[in-house]
C-alpha cells in the first residue's frame, strides 16, 4: 500500500492519498482505483484571506497555487478542516467543491463545522463537526468503510481523529490523526490436486443408487448473509443522523465487484466495519496489512499529554506504528499573551512528536513566506528554520539515529509517495 502527499499551494493545502496494494487503473467517474481513500486537507487556493477585517489580519499567497481551481482534482473522499480560520477554512475555495457531491464529506473542527454550515453551499447532512478525542469513548473516532477489492477480500477502514490541546486561548493548537488499513482481494484458490479413485462397479443396475444421489444428503449450504452492525440505521437518508460522534461511513463510490451505498449513511455502531464475505472465504482471509499512519498538526500541540493519549491508544491498538508522516510546520511563531501567544510551534514541538512515534516522514507545513498585514502582527515575533537545522536537531535529539526519519519540505505541486 502507498501513501501520496501532495502540496497544492504554498502554504498548507494538502492531498492525501492512501491506496491498497493492488494498484489498478481508475475505473470509474471519481478518477480513483478502488481502494483508495483520498483526503484534501485545508483547502486555499487563491485570494486574500481576512481575519474579523482587513485591518487586523489581511493573508495573500506569494507562490501561486499548483491548481487553479479544486474541479482539477479527482473527488476527494472527505475534506478535511482543521481551523475555523479562513487561511484554514477559505469560503471561496470550499465554494469551488461540488455541493451535489455523493462522495465527500467535510469533516470539520467545530468552529468551521458551523462555519461552514452556514456558507449553506452544501448539503448540511455533509458536514460533520469532529469531536474531540478521547480514549475511553470509542464514538470520539470517526471511521470509514472501505468495501473489499473483490468477493471474498477482507475490508478496509480509514479513521480520522481530532486532538485539540486544553486550555487553548488563540484555538490553534491540535492534531488531526488519519489512519487507513486498506483492503484487499479474494486470496487464490488452492491448487487443484487430482487423485484418480477406483471405479465402482454395480452388479445391480436396478439399483436406484448407482444412478442417483443418496437422498439422506444434507443439501448444499447456503452462502452466509452478510453481517450487519448491531445498531445500523434503518434510514438510507444521511440526514436522519445529525452527528457522525459514533460513525462508521461507507465509501460512495463503486468498485468493480461491490457497491457503496450511493449517499453515505452513517452507521451507528461500535463495530469499525462490516463483511461481506461467506463465511467459508472469511476464514481463509489474507492476515490485514500494516496500517498507514498521519498527523497533520499545521500550528502543533504538545505531545504529552494529548498526542501521546492518541497514540498509545488509538494508534498503538491498530499497529499504526512507527508514524507514516508527520505534516507540521519548522517556523515558531510568537504572539503577546495578551494576543493569544504562541502561533505555530514550530520545530521544537514538532522534534517531540517525530522522536516519540518514529515518524518515518517529517513535512513542512503553514511556513509560506505571505504577504500579511494588520494589527495582528505588529507584535509577531518569528523564528524561521531551514530544512537542513531541523535534520541535524533531529539526529541530536535522537541520539545519531534520526537518520531513518525524511524530513523535507515540499514545494507547491511536489508530491511524494511513500510505500509499505
């Protein structure tokens, strides 16, 4: 399976794309092989961004967008926004999505969640507020289903955690946590070993057996249905679930042997996916693949206690270890306390949560050189880091053995694939 970041702007606009093992050709309208889970992350691709007014934060790109418009990328499966500020959650951008979409959800911080609602631009059943993370509420991971590549294949699931920090005056400061186990494919079937028998020889041709088949035969069993989660709505409407705080969503796209449904329903359940394999193929099923793993943290948010919660939890329970990536910003940036203090942590932070999960991957994020102006800045103080200081704090900090972590950042239409 594979794992492709790409950067669509300067800043931290980013598509994530998980797929399976199996890589096959798009074979449908979204543009996507089946399997694949895509995620577009903060989307904002041009014009200013304000904050409250102009005069106090006024934010323009100084490197254009490697796209002009979101229409040039397939459908992404969700859209995925993690501030309610609007070089986060940028209104004419999002208003460049298709709002008859079947495919995507929004998932949002709550903020933007209202935010967004209120831009009455999609269908409201499409727009889900992330709840916060907590280990012992299982409901707190939103939780994707990802039908099998063919009859008989295991199913995958992706999962999408939300991990704000406590006691947060500015709201900055979180951690977006997406993992994906992808699917897979009916195994072969075991090779046919013939064993010629000794023909019978009946001296009895009236016998009604010689030509007939015993009939105390149990007939042949049935093909198991396929399992159902506990409490799964009854209601194909999206829109008779108002939260997705305890959500397992089916994918709405197609692919070559099983079907989605086509307007996501959420599944009410504890159970993270369904099977629809018999249950003689269940029991020859591949063992699952490793799972992917990603923290996007654009400002950052301590390790200790919140992302170490998640991980040694959420991440730990669903062998997501090492960290597949890491996208979180090198500059620190500082405001007065008075002004929420501090912006961006920067690369201190991010060496704690590369060094504690293993990241094999460390990406740049939210360190675009803009053109701001207005009253927010004037007292902004940064601290600006290069690629090559945060290497070298890296391998300091991990004693000599930070040289299995990449760290790179990723100019506006670079991508990189990472493989398992």
């Amino acid at each position: 399976m594979s794992l492709k970041i790409k950067h669509l702007n300067g800043d931290t606009t980013f598509l994530l794309t998980f797929s399976p093992v199996e890589q096959r050709p798009p074979s449908h309208r979204y543009g996507h092989p089946p399997g694949t889970f895509s995620v577009l992350v903060d989307p904002w691709l041009s014009g200013p961004s304000s904050m409250w007014h102009p005069k106090f934060l006024l934010s323009k790109h100084t490197v254009p967008s490697c796209i002009s418009n979101l229409s040039h990328i397939p459908e992404p499966n969700i859209v995925l926004i993690s501030q309610d500020k609007p070089d986060h959650c940028h209104e004419p951008t999002l208003r460049q999505l298709d709002p008859t979409s079947t495919l995507t959800n929004v998932l949002a911080v709550p903020g933007a969640a209202k935010k967004i609602r209120g831009m009455k631009h999609f269908d409201a059943s499409r727009v889900h507020a992330l709840p916060a993370y907590s280990s012992k509420d299982h409901d707190s991971v939103i939780k994707f289903y990802i039908p099998p590549l063919s009859p008989g294949g295991a199913s995958g699931e992706a999962t999408v955690a939300y991990v704000p920090a406590k006691m947060d005056m500015s709201g900055l400061h979180n951690a977006i946590g997406i993992t994906y186990r992808p699917p897979t494919a009916a195994p072969p079937p075991a090779p046919f070993h013939y064993s010629p028998q000794r023909e019978t020889t009946y001296s009895n041709f009236s016998s009604p057996h010689a030509y007939h088949q015993p009939r105390n035969m149990p007939p042949t069993p049935p093909e198991s249905p396929p399992q159902r989660p506990r409490s799964l709505s009854n209601s194909t409407d999206p829109s008779t679930a108002s939260t997705v705080s305890s959500s397992s969503i089916p994918l709405s796209h197609t692919t070559s042997a099983t079907s989605a449904s086509s307007n996501s329903r959420i599944f009410h359940s504890s159970h993270s996916h369904t099977h629809s394999a018999s249950s003689t193929a269940s029991s020859c099923l591949p063992r699952p693949a490793k799972t992917l793993s990603l923290i996007y943290s654009p400002h950052g948010v301590a390790y200790s206690p919140h992302i170490q919660t998640y991980a040694t939890s959420h991440l730990i329970a669903h062998a997501a270890l090492p960290l597949t990536a890491l996208i979180h910003g090198f500059d620190r940036v500082e405001n007065p306390w008075y002004m929420g203090g501090n912006v961006n942590a920067g690369l201190p932070g991010g060496v704690e949560i590369a060094k504690h999960l293993m990241a094999r991957t460390w990406i740049g994020a939210h360190d675009e050189d803009k053109e701001n102006s207005g009253l927010a800045i004037m007292k902004l103080k940064m601290r600006k880091f290069g690629v090559e200081e945060v290497r070298e704090l890296v391998r300091r900090e991990w004693n000599g053995g930070g040289n299995g972590c990449d760290v790179r950042v990723l100019d506006c239409g670079e991508e990189m694939v990472m493989k398992s």
